[in-house]
C-alpha cells in the first residue's frame, strides 16, 4: 500500500490490457461487424 512504485507498475500494466482489449474489440467488430449485426438482427 506504500510503495508507489507498485502501484505505478500495476497501473500501467491494467492501462495497457485495456488499451489493448479495446483495440482487439474494435478490429472484431470492424472485421466481421456487418455480417454480425445482419447475423444477429
């Protein structure tokens, strides 16, 4: 809880998975979006 230089790493850590969550999202639905929502609706 005290050392900010774990928290510093850990936050990054989580910015980074997310940042690249959102990217591998964001290519899933650009890649297969309009067959998808056609699928799906």
């Amino acid at each position: 809880m005290g050392d900010p230089f774990v928290f510093v790493m850990f936050e990054s850590f989580f910015v980074v998975c997310f940042c690249a969550f959102m990217i591998l999202y964001v290519f899933n639905i650009v890649k297969v979006g309009i067959r998808q929502d056609v699928l799906v609706c």
